[in-house]
C-alpha cells in the first residue's frame, strides 16, 4: 500500500517500470542518432522540434510511469483518468510535434528513402491517418477503456497496464500525426476539418465525464479490496476523476484548437496567395494579347471572351469582368 498522497509526492514519490523506461529510452536513442545523423549531412532540423519531442513527449511520458501518476495510477481513479489525458494527448501532441519522420527520412540515404516514402503513401497508411479512422479511435478509446472490463484487467495485471499505455500513446500519435501534418502524410487535408474534428471531441469527453460523474461506480471489486484509508471515498475519487476528463480534456482541447486555427489561418493565406498568383497570370496573358493586337500581329476582337483554362473561377461572373476590363 502506498502512502497517503501528499503535495510533495509529486517530487518525491517514485517507482520503477520497465516497460515505460525501456521504450522511452530507446525511442530517443533512435531519435537523437537521427537527428545527429541528419545534421552532419547538413539537413536544416530545428532544435526547438527536437526539445519537444525529448521534454515535452518523453520526459511527461516517462513521469507518468515512473512519477507520482505512476506510483498512485493503481491506487486512485483521478490519478489513473490523468495519466490516460496525459498519455493520450500531452505525450503523442509533443512526439507529433517533433517530426520523427522527418528526422527519419533526412537521416536515411536515397533508398531508404524511397521505402519509407513508400510507406507512408501505402493503403495502409492511407487508412489509418484517415479522419475518419485516427478520430473514431481516439474518440472511442476512453469509452472503451473506462467503461469495459477492460479497465479492471488494466488495474490488475501489470503486463495488461503496460501494453494499454503503449496503445494509448499510439492511438494518440496516430491522430496527431494525420491532424498536425507536420510530417509527411499520405493525404493532406483542409486545417478547418481538424477544427470541427476537435469541437466533436471535446464534447465526447463532456459526455464521458457526465456519464462517470453521475453513472455508477467502476471497478469496486478491485478499488475496495485494496483497503485504502486516506484520501477521497470511492463516489468522490470518481466524481474528480470524471471532472479531469472533462475539464482536463477540455483545456487540452482548446490548446489543440488554437494550434488548429493558427494552421488554418496559414493554411488560407497560401491558398489566397496561389489563387492571387493565377488571376495575376491571367490578367498578364490577357495584357499580352492586347499587345499583340494592337500591333497588328493579331486580329482580336474587341468583345472576344478570354480562352478558358479551366479554372474555377472563370465562371464566377465579379471576377471574370475583373479580367476583361
């Protein structure tokens, strides 16, 4: 039985778990050799993205197994509601955020390249960072996982816990990867379906908190027979459990919706900017045949339409005068 959670224990409560530190280690072997590979070829990889993926990634994953969440994720339902938020968001934003693929793909040579172009733009991976696919699982995975007995095999069997998180991180990778698209991906799409993709996840996690808030207790069998006498009673535990996954979730989400807008916005003034560069090319072309008409090299008459390219806005009748002024 641990001891009483303190503020303090977030210092100084510690455990060791094998499988967090085994794959957190050789996760950042594998990306610091890259990064330092990349590098001494002269590849442009910012050092922010590398920080990020090593602190912000790792390190809260790591803390989560072997910190206080980890040490008290058994013993309290709060604990183990944050270590899912943490594993599920925090840790696979920040990996996503680090670019790994990109740091692969710089630290590889001309044929490793191409199978891991490859394999990013194969069916499978089309599949999987799909929106449809990444969002479902993410969405459901909480569901699943809180409200099946699938939780309680999680708080009794240490090799079923860990397996868990690892999916966790997955799942969450998996989405921010298809979303943030920082990486190379198989399909790019619009930063406004991420925005709306986000607001339906946020409800999704109210629902959840509403329905463990007020729903009954779970996993009893395995919380009453540990015999804790500190801390929140079982109902209260939960109540603040409940409240993390959706206030939590809900903070997370919003984080996530201002990188999605920030995106968007970007995303809109290229599109502005590519659109702007074509008029300005039709208008030039159209310049140049009034020249060459006026010069007598070509007949053209005054009311001709100009020739179609086929692009969407030649049928839009504002812009199409712009063009014969």
């Amino acid at each position: 039985m641990e001891t009483p959670l303190q503020l303090s224990s977030v210092v100084s409560s510690w455990r060791w778990d094998t499988a967090t530190v085994l794959v957190t280690a050789l996760l950042g072997l594998g990306y610091a050799v890259c990064f330092a590979k990349a590098r001494r070829r002269g590849e442009h990889l910012p050092v922010t993205r590398a920080i990020i993926f090593g602190a912000a990634g790792l390190g809260v994953w790591l803390y989560s197994g072997i910190g206080m969440v980890g040490v008290y994720s058994g013993t309290l339902f709060w604990v183990r509601a944050l270590q899912v938020l943490l594993l599920l968001y925090v840790v696979p934003f920040a990996l996503a955020a680090g670019a790994p693929f990109t740091v692969l793909r710089a630290a590889l040579g001309p044929a490793g390249r191409k199978r891991l172009d490859a394999m990013l733009s194969g069916g499978v991976a089309r599949l999987l960072t799909h929106p449809a696919t990444a969002s479902m699982l993410i969405l459901l995975l909480p569901w699943a996982l809180f409200l099946s007995p699938w939780y309680e095999a999680v708080l009794r069997h240490g090799g079923v816990d860990a397996v868990t998180r690892i999916i966790v991180v997955a799942i969450g990778f998996l989405y921010f990867y298809s979303r943030l698209q920082i990486d190379p991906v198989p399909k790019h799409f619009t930063q406004g379906l991420s925005l709306l993709i986000t607001i339906a996840e946020s409800l999704a996690d109210g629902i959840l908190g509403i329905v463990l808030w007020l729903g009954p207790l779970i996993a009893t069998g395995y919380y009453g027979s540990l015999g804790r006498a500190w801390g929140p009673d079982a109902r209260l535990d939960q109540t603040i459990g409940a409240g993390i996954l959706w206030l939590l979730g809900d903070f997370l989400g919003l984080i996530y919706s201002l990188v999605v807008m920030r995106a968007f916005a970007e995303d809109e003034k290229r599109r502005a900017s590519e659109m702007d560069a074509e008029l300005d090319a039709v208008e030039e072309a159209r310049a140049k045949r009034k020249t060459v008409a006026r010069t007598g090299a070509q007949v053209v008459e005054a009311d001709e339409e100009p020739v179609s390219t086929g692009l969407w806005w030649e049928n839009d009748p504002q812009l199409r005068h712009r063009f014969r002024r």
